[in-house]
C-alpha cells in the first residue's frame, strides 16, 4: 500500500493529549492505513504539543484569538487543513468550537470525543472534570463516552459509537474521569480506524451508516 492509499488524520488538541497519544500507540500496532499527518494545538502551553514533538508530527498553533475571531480562526483552520489534506479531523480534548465554516466545509470529516454518553451531560462548559461532576451530582448510575460526528453546536452532531462506564457509589469526579479515560483510550482510536476501512460513514440527513464488519470484532472488549 503506498502512502497516498492511507487515511490523512489531523488531530486538534487543547490539553495534555492522551487521546492523541492513544492514537499514534494504536495505529503503530495494527495494520489499518492510517497517517495521523499533523497536530493543531489551540494555545503554546498545551501538553500535547511536547508529544506532536517527540513523535515527529507537523504542529499548527492557534495564533492568539479573541472571542469574537471566527474569521481568523476559520481562515487559520482552512490554510491548515489545505496544506495537510486531512481525510479525517479528530477532536481530541479540543475546547473551541468549530467554526460553521469549517464545520460546512469538511462535513463528515469531522469527530469529537466527549466524556459522557450524549446528549445528556453536554454543551458548552461541559469539559473535563465538569462533566464528571454533573454525572455524579444529578445521581446517574452510568456515564460513558460518545463519538459523534461535529456540527455548529458543541456536542450536538450525529452519534457514531458510544461506551457505558458504570458510576460508582463512592465515585468522585477524578476516579470517574480516570475510568472514562480508559475507554476514551480504547474507542476513539476503533472509530478512527472504522472510518479509515469506510465502516462508518455520515449518510444523507446526517445518519450515521455502520457496515456489518463493526459488529462482528471486539473492540468493546474490556475489563473492569
């Protein structure tokens, strides 16, 4: 198979990027097609870029923006994305919103990770340790993790795969986080590699189209 025959992935980041670690562990290990091609990373001072570093994958900074910037961070993402010719864009940890430009322009082509089993416990401001907080508070005895397809509002777009964990009795947010982490760790990177083999698809109005194969392998096979 010739590199041109391999499935483009960029990767857009705010954090520590564990999930874009998970990534490049996974496709070292099997045999799917898949390039992670380049980084962007939204500020200087995320984690994630010291990993873009010592793995040798191009990184983008997002140049300092202000709230009310979504020309420049649209023209910024669109002269990234066309030199690095992404087939797919995976948001890793990234907590920006993805301009309706963008998002109209790589329909498809774009998946999130969330840390919690959509549409409950999402939206804006529902990140990180704040998510596992709501989950714990409002009394849910499962949270999870969903993969789903991006759109102009934060958490809403088409689910392609999610992941139940179950809430403990004496669950705080961070021994929660950490058990959904682990499953953030195993699904995202089974997606991305679904896509890659075109096991996954956004069909028209924006359902979510599965083959047969999906179901048949043992990517949700975990202990604990």
């Amino acid at each position: 198979m010739t590199v041109s025959d391999q499935t483009r992935i960029v990767v857009l980041a705010s954090g520590g990027g564990s999930n874009f670690q998970a990534l490049i562990d996974h496709f070292r290990s099997v045999s799917a097609a898949v390039d992670i091609v380049g980084l962007v990373a939204s500020r200087t001072t995320a984690g994630v870029i010291e990993r873009a570093t010592r793995e040798n994958i191009s990184c983008a900074v997002m140049p300092g923006l202000t709230t009310n910037s979504n020309d420049s961070e649209t023209r910024f993402l669109t002269e990234t994305f066309d030199e690095w010719t992404p087939d797919l864009i995976v948001l890793a940890g990234y907590m920006r919103l993805i301009p309706p430009g963008i998002v109209k322009a790589q329909w498809g082509k774009i998946i999130n990770i969330h840390p919690a089993l959509l549409p409950s416990f999402g939206g804006s401001g529902m990140y990180g340790a704040y998510v596992h907080e709501a989950v714990i508070t409002s009394g849910a005895r499962v949270s999870g993790v969903t993969v789903h397809f991006v759109d102009e509002v934060y958490d809403r777009g088409p689910t392609i795969a999610q992941w139940p964990v179950p809430v403990q009795v004496d669950d705080t947010p961070q021994s929660l986080a950490a058990r959904v982490l682990k499953v953030e760790h195993l699904l995202l990177p089974a997606v991305v590699e679904a896509f890659a083999e075109g096991r996954v698809t956004l069909g028209e109005g924006g359902r979510v189209e599965w083959t047969d194969e999906w179901f048949s392998n043992e990517h949700f096979t975990m202990e604990g």
